[in-house]
C-alpha cells in the first residue's frame, strides 16, 4: 500500500531518493569528472533544460493545457537578468534569478490568458504569441540589449557573495543548487494541492469547478508558474551554458524542444523532465558517436547525421504509440516488476471488481 | 422512515421559482417551481428527455436559466458559475461521471476538500507547518470516507481503471468530501445491480441520517425512489406534473399517463 511518511509528507523512498541524488549531484560529480566537457555540454544544460520542461510540466502535464512557447519565457528570464544584473550592479545573483523569474511570471499570466477561452491545439496555437512576441520585443527595442549592435551580448560573471563562479565545475554547482531548491518546490506544490487542483482541472474541468476549484486560477497559477520555472531556466541558459545573450537561442526550435522532452519524459510527473530533457540532449550525441563508430568512412559524414534525425524522429512516434505515458512510465513498470510491489495492490483492486 | 431522525425535516433550504430554461429553441425547462426542506432526501423523476439533468444543471449553475431565479438558504444565486455555488454549499455528482480519470481514488476525493484548504501554493511549495498540518488532516477526513465507502483496496488505484460501480462509489466520496449542506445526485445508481443499488441507499441514508445533508437525487429505480426520499418531485417535457411523498405520486393519475403513455385525446 502507500508508504507512511517519514520526514513531513515524504516518505521513506522519497528521503532515501533525496539522498542519494544529492550525494551524486554534489559529491560523486565534482569528485568524479574533471572534464568541462561534460559540465560546459551535457550536465548544464541538460539540468537548465529540464527545470524549463518542469515549467512546462505544470501547465502541460498537470494543468492539461497545450502551451506551446517555453523558450519565450526563457528569452525573457534570460534578457530580464541581464538587465538586472546590468543595471542594479549590487543586486546578488541569486536574486536576479528570482526577480527574472517574477517578469517571465508576469508574460506568463499575460499569454496565459487565451486558456480561459480556447483549448486543444487552438490554445497551443495562442500561446505561441508568446513565443513570437517576446523575442519580437526584445530585438524591437534597443534598451533591452543595451542597445548592443553586434547582436550577440556576452553574459555577466556570476557572483554570489563577493566570490564569481567562472570555471565549468563552479557554474554547474550553481545551476545543481538552483535546480535541487526548484525541484524540491515543484514537487511539493505538484504532490499537495496545488498540483491536485490543476490535474482535477486537466481530467475534467466541470467537475473541478464544481468541487469549488476556480478554473480562472488553477490556470493562470499554472501558466504562472510554468513561466517562472522557464524564466529562471532561461537565466541560467544563457549565462552558464550559452555565455552569452542572442534571441535566436530561443527560438521555436527550443520550445519544441521542450514540449518534446515532457511528452517524452512522461506527461504529468516531476522526474519525466529530467528524464525526457536527458533523452532530446543525449540522443542525439549517442547516435552521432554510435554512427560514427559504425558507418565511418563507410558513409559520407552528412548522410550520417540524416540518417540520426531519422532515427531519432522514428523512435519518438515509436515511443508514443508504444508508452503515451512516457519513459518516466516505462520506470515505474519496471521498478515494480523488480520489487513487486505494486501488483499486489492492484490484484486486491481486481479482487474488488464484480465478476459480471 | 418513521423512526425519529437525528435531523428532522426542516424549512425549505432550496427554491426554485419559475425557471425556464431553453437550448435555441428547444424548451428544456418550461416555468418550474419547487422547494427542497432541510435534511430530506429529495427524488426528481421523470422519463428520459424530462428536464432532470438540466434542473440539476441550473443549480449547480452549469447552465444559466434564461428566467426565474434559485435560492439558497434563503440566498439569490444570481450570476452564479459551478464554483461560486459549491462554496455556498452544494455539491454534485453527474450522470455520465465526471471523475479525475488519471487520479487515484484518494486524490479524487481529497479534490473534494478543496474548500476546506486555505493553503497558498507558496505555503505549500515550502512546506510550513499550516499547510502540512491542513494536508494531513483533510487526509485523515478522506480516510475516513474512503473507509466509509469500504474501497480501501483500491484507494491508490487509478479512478479511470477502476469498474462503472466503483467509479460511481469514488464519485460519491468525492461529493461526500466537500461536506455541502445538499448534494445534487445525478443517477447515482445507474448501471448498478441490486446489491450494488442497494449498497449505495445505505450509504446516501446514512450520510442523510449522521450528517443531515440534504439530498437532490435523479433515480430511474421507482422501488429505490420509493423506499428513500421522502418527497418526489415528477418531471415530464420539462413542467412538474407531480410534487409530493412517494405514495401520493405513485397513485398520482398524470404521473402513471407519462410513465405509461395515454392516448391523448
């Protein structure tokens, strides 16, 4: 049956889980690799990624509402900590994430609007103003660049507390704290009942309402919300991944990126945008080295990286049509095959049915 | 139903006076007045197509009727939606479920305690003791129902997994949750078997009997009608045709004529 809490509402699987990512994120990691390969070009932005899919993940996966427009909201928590950073010099880092975060919140509610009128594929279709606009603005109007003209601006150093965090290992710990305080929100609101009202709001909006849940702000909280998670995503995006600030970088592509990543991941869990922003990025990377591996010399280098889309494209609508519920899923199944623990519950539930 | 109860039938908590309702031009509702007293069970019947659903409907405010006005404890609902009524007091159930399909059995009824979590998602987002305590006692509430109900085995099941009787069972702990003053029962034991009928009676009259809820209830089952409210209201084209306790409707000439069917001459 369900575990008994340990610490607060987690239980003992939650706290032993806890440990165990936290021990690797910030002790087996930094002791472990030493190449900033791997910190500059997968651990960084795979952990940026997927605080963007968690964004997307609330209004999506829990809310039921096909938003399609998270880079847009990464633009604009990346652009609004650069200009904090660039014109409120003594404003610590860390609150620069979150006053981006704020304004990217604010865009939230603003293009979240449309999901009070339309659904389905035609609220995803409003929602992409946000994408278009947003980076519109941006290159629009001068100031938010500083009226740079080269186009691409170069990202402030991070400091926190008089010390500036430069090397790869350095920024990945940054990001790694930032993501753990993030997740561990977003797993609280999504498991009490913020994510409670949302999902209600997601499998039947009438009966939500009913239940006394005003739809008007189980939505817009989401899309709120949502847009937070991105923003402060996007604000680590571009001063520890990219470095630098273009609009470019967050462009359709990444959102659909994103959307990409939480179907994958598995609609409607924490864990699934980790897993799913893991999959989008490092896929690629493995079929080009699998390809490479194979084919080289065999096939010209072009038609490899051709046959890799294929590959990856083929695999997406394979995985849909076999796991709808994505790879987040796909490990649960197979954790409770291994413990067997869960089917028992489930023959008592089959018990219960009437045999006619 | 003649033993004293714990709650004796009082005023009127519900009026409905005059409504109409139409889709374009199809009346469904045609100037329709009754009244719902405290603490009884109340049937509305009538054959398929009467206006039942859409009589719930109009005061769950799902639909808005284009004339006539509903009051609740002795309150107007004007201008009202689903949300704005359940926090006045009403709850429902709905004929085809409307269940949280990809929820499990306890989260569908701990939705139902949504009005009694005062909790922000900041609260909540960071834990403070309010919202924890406030978690685990609308916890414990829903423990209780779901022990209530006798579906303890399936509590962290999937609702949309779970067979039409169970679903239906889950539907009503989620409606009991909220604690309304008056639940609006669409068809609660559509579908059922006996024993599955009969179970759920027990259940409603207990809820009635312990928590003096009052209860609206849509029910095709005349032997159910008959044996558990104490006031049916018939519906026929969308007019009452009858409004009393079950034996006065049930020699009730009209109410036989559109049961039956008469040759209208």
């Amino acid at each position: 049956m369900h575990d008994k809490p340990l610490f607060m509402t987690y239980s003992r699987g939650d706290v032993a889980n806890f440990v165990v990512l936290m021990a690797l994120a910030f002790a087996v990691v930094p002791l472990m690799i030493e190449t900033d390969y791997w910190y500059s070009s997968i651990l960084i932005p795979w952990l940026c990624l997927a605080l963007a899919a968690i964004g997307q993940q609330f209004v999506m996966g829990y809310a039921g509402q096909l938003a399609l427009g998270a880079a847009g909201f990464m633009a604009a928590g990346a652009f609004a900590c650069y200009n904090i950073e660039l014109r409120i010099p003594w404003m610590p880092f860390p609150l620069s994430l979150l006053f981006s975060g704020l304004i990217a919140a604010a865009f939230g509610v603003l293009f979240g609007l449309p999901s009070l009128r339309v659904r389905g594929i035609y609220l995803m279709v409003a929602t992409l103003a946000s994408q278009f606009f947003i980076i519109w603005m941006i290159d629009k109007f001068g100031w938010f660049k500083n009226y740079d003209s080269s186009g691409i601006i170069t990202a402030q150093d991070i400091v926190i507390a008089g010390r500036s965090f430069t090397s790869p290992m350095e920024m990945y710990l940054v990001v790694a704290v930032v993501v753990t305080v993030l997740t561990i929100l977003a797993v609280n609101m999504t498991r009490g009942s913020v994510g409670r009202n949302w999902m209600a709001v997601r499998d039947m909006d009438i009966a939500a309402e009913s239940m006394g849940i005003s739809l008007l702000r189980a939505k817009l909280q989401a899309f709120a919300l949502s847009a937070f998670y991105c923003g402060v995503a996007g604000a680590l995006f571009a001063f520890t991944y990219l470095k630098s600030l273009e609009p470019v970088a967050f462009d359709i592509k990444l959102s659909f990126q994103i959307l990409f990543m939480v179907i994958l991941g598995g609609l409607g869990t924490i864990n699934g945008a980790f897993i799913g922003a893991g999959f989008i990025l490092l896929f690629p990377v493995v079929l080009n080295t699998v390809g490479n591996a194979w084919f080289h010399g065999m096939i010209d280098a072009t038609i490899i990286s051709a046959i890799e889309q294929v590959v990856f494209g083929a695999l997406i609508i394979v995985f849909l049509i076999y796991e709808p519920l994505g790879i987040a899923k796909l490990w649960e199944n197979l954790k409770s095959r291994l413990f067997s623990r869960r089917p028992v519950a489930e023959a008592a539930a089959a018990k219960q049915e009437p045999a006619g | 139903m003649t033993q004293a109860r714990n709650f004796p039938i009082g005023g009127p908590i519900l009026e409905v006076e005059n409504i109409s309702l139409s889709f374009g031009g199809v009346k469904a509702i045609t100037d329709t007045s009754f009244k719902v007293l405290m603490h009884e069970i109340r049937a509305i019947i009538g054959p398929n197509g009467a206006g039942k659903s859409s009589l719930l409907n109009c005061i769950n405010g799902i639909y808005k009727p284009q004339q006539g006005r509903i009051s609740f404890k002795g309150e107007v609902l004007d201008r009202i939606s689903p949300n704005i009524v359940a926090r006045k007091g009403i709850s429902r159930t709905f004929q085809n479920l409307a269940l949280f399909k990809r929820m499990s059995v306890i989260d569908n009824i701990l939705v139902g305690r949504r009005l009694h979590m005062g909790a922000n998602f900041l609260q909540i987002a960071f834990q403070t003791p309010a919202a924890t305590r406030e978690e685990r006692e609308n916890r414990e509430r829903c423990e209780e129902i779901v022990e209530f109900l006798e579906i303890e085995s399936i509590r962290d099941t999937p609702v949309g997994k779970l067979p039409y009787g169970l679903q239906k069972k889950v539907e009503l702990g989620r409606a009991l949750a909220t604690e309304a003053d008056m639940l609006l029962l669409d068809e609660p034991m559509a579908g059922m078997n006996v024993e599955e009928k009969r179970e759920m009676c027990r259940f409603i009259l207990k809820v009635n009997d312990e928590l003096g809820t009052t209860m609206v209830l849509i029910e095709h089952d005349m032997g159910v009608v008959m044996d558990i409210s104490d006031n049916v209201v018939v519906l026929d084209y969308g007019k009452i045709i009858a409004d009393g306790p079950p034996e006065a409707v049930r020699t009730n000439q009209d109410v036989i004529d559109a049961y039956l069917g008469v040759a209208h001459d």
